[in-house]
C-alpha cells in the first residue's frame, strides 16, 4: 500500500505539479471500516493546504477532523474503497493562513485504501457566486429603474422636462431651460449627427422611435441612455407633438459589460480546470500503474509509469502557465 512506498516512488511524487495524497482504511476486527489514516502527502498538497506533511501523515481524520465521519466526502471515499469505482468530488478543506477552500478531488482505490489527486477551486466557485449575485442585483436594478420623460410641443417650440430627467442631465431647472438645440448640444459629439437624424425622420415621417446614445453632463461625466418615444400627427400629416423617454443605462452597461468580463473570466477558469481534470486523471493511472508495478517488484515498469505520469503532467501544467490567447 501507500504506506510502503519507495523513496523513489516519494520523490517522483513529491515532483509532481498536482497535488496527491493517500490514505487507508481503519477497520475492526471485523473488518468493518472505521475510519480513513492519511498515509502521504505530497509537496504540492502540503503547500495546497497550507498544512506541515508531519501534521497529516498517520492521521485518522475521523478523530481530527469534526463532523468528518457525517460528511460526504468520507461516504465518497468509503464507496472508493468499498467498491473500486473511481470517483470526483468536492469538498471544503483548508488552506492554512488562507482559511478553508474547496477543492475538488478525484480518488481511485488502492490497496486497502485509495489514491486521490486534487486542485484548489476556490477562486473559481467565489467568481461563480459573484456572477450569481452580480446578474441577481442586475435584474433588480432593471426592475426599480427610473426613466426621464420630456415633451415637445413643436408647434410652440416648448419643451418640457420631468425632474428625473434633470436629474439624469445632472443640471437644474433653475440653470437650464429644456429646448430641442439645447438637447443636441448636451448628447456626445459623436453621437450627436446620428440622434439628429433618427428625431428629424420620425418628425418627418411620423413614425415612433428609439435610439441609444451618450450625453454629457456638465461636470464633463458622460451616461449611457436608451431614448425613444412618439410623435403626434395633425389632420394635414404635420407633427405637432413628441413625447420621449430616456432611462439611463449607465450602471447597466458598466455592469454588463462587468459582467461579460466576469463570464470570459470564469470560462477561462473552467477551462484550467478542465484541463487540470486531465492531469488528475492521468495521473491517476499512472500512479496505479506505477504502483501495481511496484507491488509486482519490476521497479523498471515503476519508473517508466512514473516518469510517463510526470512528463505528462508537466506538459499540461506548462500548457496553462502559457499567455493567454486574445479572445
């Protein structure tokens, strides 16, 4: 078992770029399984937990660990070494100074016991739960929003504003007097042609409209905002009234795109961790072959497995150390 490994076995372990640990089963006298003993521990779950390999080596975990024996994951490994199925899992555990984290493992049985690679998702799952939370305050946001709306009475040429919309503007009733030039003169330059020409058709044409634009507020800030409205018609076809709205976008948009950061963000996550699934798994039988192997005394198939399994290992890990690709 684990517990016998070579010392050069340990050293080939202890280079790989995954962590792995190993443990077996406690039983009774009649051969009922009482709990799991950590067995090794490599140098990269060691740094992976933040835990000394002296403090885990010869543990019972049922004994250490509180509440460690109603877990899940100590029915994950029972079933491992009951059954021989391999299996994945997640679990909470801890990474020293960096409090507890969640790992996901991936166990096959080994002797009396089982063989278990694993990776540090933390990260992943709190980027998860951000874009959970983030998209939940986007919605609600979308809900409770407010909008401007204003009026023009062409045949006046008067304009009317509601506070909202002053608000939105970032000016003051008493500072600014709404007019139609004086619109045109607040939305971006570079919008400005185009909001000129979508307001002149539908006073044309008579034909309701919408827009996105920027405008800029005095202090020089600039907001996003979705626009559009109606027009009223005269008996003789000639406009004589619009009425529009603005909703300010802004925040929306900034979160939006946020949002879509945090989506490529996540997405190159999941794909390290795809790719680190790869290396477990390939490790993995490696490691049983090496160890079948070793328990067979052909130490040349050992190092050959072992040396396939660190190879193998290293070219996916230098693979994902590697820039990122422009997406």
């Amino acid at each position: 078992m684990a517990a016998d490994l070579t010392d050069e076995t340990r050293a080939v372990l202890d280079a790989l770029p995954t962590a792995v640990v190993a443990g077996r089963a406690v039983r009774d006298d009649a051969a009922y399984v009482l709990d799991v003993e950590t067995v090794f521990v490599n140098a990269a779950a060691e740094a992976a937990t933040g835990v000394p390999r002296s403090q885990q080596v010869g543990v019972r975990l049922g004994e250490t660990v509180e509440g460690f024996r109603d877990s899940e994951v100590y029915q994950v490994l029972l079933g491992i070494i009951q059954t021989g199925e391999p299996a994945t899992y997640e679990t909470p555990w801890w990474r020293g100074d960096r409090g507890k984290g969640v790992f996901v493992a991936r166990g096959v049985r080994f002797g009396d016991g089982y063989l278990a690679v694993f990776q540090d998702v933390t990260e992943s799952r709190a980027a998860e739960a951000e874009l959970r939370s983030s998209e939940l305050r986007l919605s609600e946001a979308q809900r409770i929003a407010h909008v401007g709306v204003w009026e023009w009475d062409i045949r006046h040429d008067r304009v009317i504003w509601s506070d909202e919309l002053y608000r939105i503007y970032g000016i003051s009733q008493s500072d600014y007097a709404p007019s139609y030039q004086g619109y045109l003169d607040r939305v971006h330059p570079e919008d400005r042609e185009y909001v000129a020409e979508v307001i002149e058709g539908a006073y044309r044409d008579g034909r309701a409209f919408s827009f996105d634009e920027r405008i800029v507020r005095p202090d020089g800030s600039v907001r996003m905002l979705h626009s559009g409205g109606r027009v009223t018609m005269d008996a003789k076809g000639r406009a004589v009234r619009m009425l529009g709205v603005c909703h300010d976008v802004t925040d929306r948009a900034l979160t939006e795109r946020a949002l879509a950061d945090a989506r490529t963000d996540l997405e190159r996550r999941r794909f390290s961790e795809r790719q680190a699934a790869q290396i477990n798994e390939g490790i993995i039988d490696g490691l049983v072959s090496a160890m079948q192997a070793l328990d067979d005394g052909n130490a040349r198939a050992v190092r050959v497995a072992m040396r396939r399994t660190l190879e193998q290992a290293s070219r996916i890990v230098t693979d994902l150390q590697a820039p990122a690709r422009p997406v």
